[in-house]
C-alpha cells in the first residue's frame, strides 16, 4: 500500500482555498444550468 501524501497548510489559505473552489463550483453550476453539478479533476 503506498503512503498518503500530506500538505500543510496554513488556516488562513483554507478559508481562500474554500472561496476559490466555491466559485469554481459555481461557474459549473451556471455552465451546465443546474444546481447541482459533479466534477472530475483531469490531471
């Protein structure tokens, strides 16, 4: 079993990280023109 990776972050970057994905996830919403919508990160 590989070892999971970890990231430190400071809680101030949380709360930016959290707005940030909020208004990704918003942008996808009104793309697709529905109020839920899933998403897949594509590497």
């Amino acid at each position: 079993m590989k070892e999971v990776p970890t990231a430190k972050i400071k809680l101030t970057e949380v709360k930016e990280l959290f707005d940030a994905g909020y208004e990704i996830l918003g942008e996808l919403r009104s793309e697709v023109n529905a109020p839920v919508v899933r998403a897949k990160f594509l590497n």
